[in-house]
C-alpha cells in the first residue's frame, strides 16, 4: 500500500537544481489520488546537503523522516531520502535525475529523470 502511494506522489513531484552549496532542510508534503479519491500523504523532513560539480552541474543529498499518513489509517513515520544530480547541458537546458527511497513494511524505491527547457 505505501508502495502505491510512494509511486503516485513521485510522479506528481516536480524537480527543481540546487542553487547553492550547502546544507540545507527540506520541508516537503506530497499527496496522491487515485481518480478522485484521496489515498494519503507523505510529509518529509529532510536535512540535505548541495553542491556544485564543476561549472555546469550540481548534486544533493537528503535524508531524514517521512511521516506516511493513509486516509483513514493513522500515520506512521518511516525513513526517507533523495539524492540527485542535474547538468547544464546549453544556456537554456538542463538535464537531471533523482533516486529516492522510503523504509516501509517493504522498502521502496523511485527514480525521476527530465529535462528542463528555461524561456
């Protein structure tokens, strides 16, 4: 079950590049629906480090709590946790992936990759 919403809320995330070096906390919900019907949220309470690689690419790294809430179950709080890099690859595009992960009954595991196009 909290691999299904795992799944749903990683594709409704959006990616966005770190923009400076550092640590940093990450306060982050994300809710999943199947159709109309609500199926829960994650709330993640991250502290992460970024970084550049070289001039055109940056890295990060986050961990911390995921309180997993299920509609009409409780929440519980499991262990959650990202790490991403992303590379200019002209001016006005930039190219990225994720791996995140979340413990659970059964772990579970997610990847994103995209590219962004800046007007």
């Amino acid at each position: 079950m909290i691999k299904s919403l795992f799944a749903a809320t990683a594709a409704l995330s959006l990616a966005s590049a770190p923009a400076l070096a550092g640590p940093y906390a990450n306060v982050e919900a994300n809710s999943g629906f199947i159709g109309s019907d609500y199926f829960g949220t994650v709330t993640d309470l991250h502290i992460g480090y970024e970084n550049q690689l070289g001039e055109n690419a940056s890295y990060y790294a986050q961990i911390g709590p995921s309180f997993v809430t299920l509609d009409g179950k409780g929440t519980e709080t499991e262990l959650g946790g990202k790490v991403g890099a992303g590379v200019d690859l002209t001016e006005n595009i930039n190219a990225y992936g994720e791996i995140s992960f979340i413990t659970g009954e059964e772990n579970a595991y997610s990847t994103k990759v995209g590219v962004k196009y800046n007007f």
